[in-house]
C-alpha cells in the first residue's frame, strides 16, 4: 500500500525510518514496522518510505491498519507481526501492548476500522 489515510483526519508527526516501512503498517518510536505485541507503537505510517526517510504516522483517532488475523468490532487489539494488528487477548498480552478497539471486524488481510488508544 503505496499511501494511506485514516478513515477520519488525524493528528499526525514526522519520524525517520530505521527502516523500510510500507504505508498502513504500524510503526514504533524506534521507526520500525511494529512487531508482534511490540510495547512502543506510536500510529501508523502514511506512505512507504526507505531507511533514513522522513514518514508521516498517523495516531490517536480511527486508523485502518491490516489484520493478521480475523478480528471482530469491540475486540481490543495489539500489534502483530508486519506492523499489523490482531487480537489481544487479556491475562497473557501486556496490557502495554494494546493499540485500540476494533470498530469493525475482517479476515486476515483485511482493513479493520480500529479506534486507535495512542
């Protein structure tokens, strides 16, 4: 996904990629694609960018990240491998590694509607 826009205006900041990073995928403070239950998410990327670019991140607001996973509206997710996002399950996933609410559901490699908590 060359470019990628919330599904509402966001408030959005500038980070340097550690590296490539495609648009849609979530993105952590280091400026990696995020991994599975990485603590440090921070939005989601707005375009591809190559190391050592400049990237637009997307936070706080209803973002549509990619699932990894099938997820259902008002499952609370997490980051998952790829800088997608999948179910975060309570008692085992830090509670660091939430993202948001699922507003909507979808398969795996499907855009999920996510009220995003950063």
């Amino acid at each position: 996904m060359a470019q990628y826009l919330p599904r509402y205006s966001a408030p959005s900041f500038g980070l340097v990629a550690a590296a490539a990073i495609t648009g849609g995928q979530l993105v952590n403070a280091t400026g990696n694609p995020a991994t599975a239950g990485d603590t440090a998410v921070v939005g989601v990327a707005g375009h591809d960018v190559v190391i050592g670019g400049q990237v637009t991140v997307f936070h706080n607001s209803v973002q549509r990240p990619v699932a990894a996973a099938t997820i259902t509206a008002g499952q609370i997710v997490k980051a998952a491998v790829n800088g997608q996002v999948t179910p975060y399950t309570s008692g085992t996933d830090s509670a660091d590694s939430r993202v948001g609410v699922a507003l909507t559901g979808g398969a795996a490699g499907a855009q999920v509607d996510v009220l995003f908590e950063r």
